[in-house]
C-alpha cells in the first residue's frame, strides 16, 4: 500500500477511536468504548507493521 494512504487510513482510524471512547465514557455504553479499543490496537499495530517487499 502507498505511504500516503497508509498514512490517511491510520488517521481515520485513530479519529474513529477517540470518537467512540467519547460517545462511550458520555453515554456509558462500555460496548462503544471496547469498539474503541480494537480501533486503538489497529492503529498500533498499522503503525508499526513492517513493509515488506517483493523483488
């Protein structure tokens, strides 16, 4: 994948995470802030995934 959309769905990502831990912890609705969460650890995991390329 191209850096710049890596880098574009990266950020979605983590939006995506700090809007459902906002909806959550204001509604007090644990399952959103778990959705939360998993979106978080994506974002981790995406962040540091190593390339890896074909010759």
């Amino acid at each position: 994948m191209q850096t710049i959309y890596r880098v574009i769905l990266l950020g979605v990502v983590l939006f995506l995470a700090v809007l459902c831990y906002q909806i959550g912890f204001a509604t007090g609705t644990y399952t959103v802030v778990g959705l939360g969460v998993v979106l978080e650890v994506a974002f981790w995991l995406g962040l540091f995934k190593k390339n890896r390329r074909h010759v």
